[in-house]
C-alpha cells in the first residue's frame, strides 16, 4: 500500500472509529436510560413514585455518561497512539535508515545498502538511492582503475623510454671517450645507435597509436568485408616481409566465410600486433601461428593460436592490460613495448567486438566481432 493511501486510511479510522464508539455509547446509554424509565412508569403506576427516584435516575445517569466519556476519550487516545505507530513505522523508520545510509556514503562507506523495499513511495525512493549508491560505487572504482592505469602507463613509458636512451648514451659515450678507436668498432657503435633510435621511433609510433585508440572520438573507416579473403590476403602480404623465415602460418577458414564491418587498416595492425606476439615470446626457432576463421551465426570467431609457452592461467586476465609483459616464459629482457595486446583489444572493442585468451598448446587469442548478412 502506498505512503499516500495509507495516510488516508489513516485519517479516515480516527474519524471512523471514535464515531462508531459514540454511536455505540449513544446506543447503550440509550437502552439503560430506556430500562430505567421503564422501571419508573412501573413504580408510577403502584403510586410509590417520589424525588428520590429522580435523583437517583440522574446521578446513575450522569456517571454512567462519565464512564462512557472516560472509556470513549481513553479509546480515541490509544487508536491515535497504535496509528501513529503504524504510520511511524511506514515512514520514520525507512527515512531514518535512509538518512543513516547517506550519512555512510558521505564517510565513504558504499556498500552501505538500503533495506527497506516495500512497495510505496519511500520504496522507490530507496531503491532509486541504491541504484545511485551502485552507480557511484562503479565511479569510484572506475576512477582508482583509471589512476592505476594511468600509473602503469607512466612507469611503463618511463622505463621503455629508459632501456634505449641508457644504450645511446653509452655508445656516444663510448664514441667520445674514445672507446670506438677502430673504424669497425665505431661503424659497430654508430649501427647500434641506429637501431636504438628505430626502437625509440617505434616505440612513440606505437605510443601514439596506443593514445588515438584509446580516445572515444577515434573513428573507425568500417567496410564490409569478407573475412576469409580477407584474412587470407593479410598472411600472404605479412609472410612476404621481413619475419617469414621465423613463422609458419597455418589458415583455415570456414566456407562460405563470416562477413563483418571492420576498418582493414585497424584490423591489420590487430593481427600484425598477434603474430608479432608470438615470435616476440617463443624460444623456437620457427614458430608456428594458426589462424582460424568461422561464424557462430551471430558472431565471426577468429582464433589466433601459437605453439609458445603459454601463459599461466592466473594471468590471462591482465595480458590484455597496458604494459603487461607476463613471467618470465614469456620475456625477452628488452624486447616489446608491452602494448601490443592492449592494441589488439581496444580495436577489438572499437569494431563492437571483443577479445579473450586461453591456453591450448601454447597461447590462443579469439577475437568476436559481430557477424553481418
């Protein structure tokens, strides 16, 4: 029942109730009064009728009316008090609790839940306070999460700018001191310091890269694409670079192939990011990638899959996060900005999609993105 109505309720039974009490004195006052008059017209009729039965009649009729006023008075008293109560317990109590809830929130405590739920306004007052107390739970941890982040990233720009800044000063040094006194020992130095300064060029590249995706406002080019064909270009162009001596790339894609909208530049860096994964973290040689394509019906599922050494199962949750390098199994000291699978999720996410990982012989990406007819 409603606040509203209940008030109503309310204030109609202490109208009703003492009426019907005085209509009910009004009634037995009536009979006795009628059962004494009754009794007088006998005494009349015998002729024994004098002043004292009048007096009489009228004390017994007036303390009577006194009772019945003391009775009446003391029943309207305790209907008051019982609906009071019933009222205070409606609509004080729960305001109350939610006043005591905001004083907890206001010191910091947001699993301070409100349990009142009856179904009234109070009620929807309550749950709408839940509701904003959930919400602003998700702020504040999204805001620790973020400032985590953002303190990860920090350290890891800082010790990634580090490691080749470190290794060019020393060969300038070295160069300056006159360490380097060969002329093949300074082409040695000079080659060194090119290749650091690409590691740095590649790694603001990717830096930067990393930023725009982050950003809410990057757009995505999305086309309709075929992605059997699609992928299956991709492999022949990436196997024709620098990297095809050390991967073997296995494909297979389900016929007739997943369609899906996707920008093809974004999404080749996504699986140039996961091949480059693999070489980066295998001990082998030749390194073995197999890439699957298929549909679910309502989702295309492409599995990315290499014969590495995996991951530990406690940690497939955070390799996606900025940064992340995994144990030592995995880590080529100096190698990799720790960013290439953060790549791969944001733009992932970015085409409504999303990615997982799980271990099946080495480590496995799937990638879902949304199927389109």
């Amino acid at each position: 029942m409603t606040i509203r109505k209940r008030l109503i309720l309310s204030n109609l039974l202490m109208i009703l109730l003492p009426a019907a009490m005085a209509l009910a004195a009004s009634v037995v006052i009536g009979d006795i009064f009628e059962h004494r008059m009754d009794g007088l017209e006998e005494i009349f009729e015998e002729g024994h009728l004098d002043i004292g039965d009048f007096e009489d009649l009228k004390t017994s009729l007036l303390a009577l009316a006194g009772g019945i006023a003391v009775i009446f008075i003391g029943a309207v008293i305790l209907i008051s008090v019982i609906l009071t109560g019933i009222i205070s317990r409606s609509i004080i109590r729960p305001l109350e609790e939610l006043r005591e809830g905001a004083r907890r929130i206001g010191n910091g405590d947001l699993d301070a839940e409100i349990t009142y739920s009856k179904n009234n306004e109070i009620g929807e007052v309550c749950r709408d306070f839940n509701e904003m107390r959930i919400r602003l739970k998700q702020s504040v941890e999204e805001r620790i999460r973020y400032d985590q982040y953002r303190r990860e990233m920090i350290s890891g720009i800082s010790h990634d700018l580090r490691t080749p800044l470190t290794s060019i000063r020393g060969y300038v040094e070295g160069l300056r001191d006159g360490i380097a006194d060969t002329d093949e020992k300074r082409e040695r130095y000079y080659a060194a310091i090119q290749r650091r300064t690409s590691d740095l060029e590649s790694l603001v590249e990717t830096l930067s890269l990393f930023s725009r995706l982050e950003n809410s406002s990057f757009h995505y080019n999305l086309q309709r694409t075929g992605l059997g064909t699609y992928i299956s270009s991709l492999i022949d162009d990436y196997l024709s670079g620098a990297e095809r001596d050390r991967i073997n790339i296995l494909y297979k894609a389900q016929s007739p192939e997943p369609v899906a909208m996707i920008d093809p530049r974004e999404m080749k860096r996504l699986f140039v990011n996961l091949f480059e994964n693999s070489l980066r973290y295998s001990q082998k040689d030749l390194v073995t990638v197999s890439v699957d394509v298929r549909s679910d019906g309502q989702s295309a599922l492409i599995t990315v899959s290499d014969d590495g050494p995996g991951v530990p199962e406690d940690e497939l949750e955070r390799i996606f996060d900025s940064f992340y390098r995994g144990d030592k199994a995995r880590t080529n000291a100096g190698e990799g900005s720790g960013l290439g699978l953060s790549i791969v999720r944001s733009i992932a996410e970015g085409h409504g999609g999303s990615v997982r990982a799980f271990n099946r012989d080495g480590l496995s990406i799937e990638i879902e993105l949304p199927a389109v007819r």
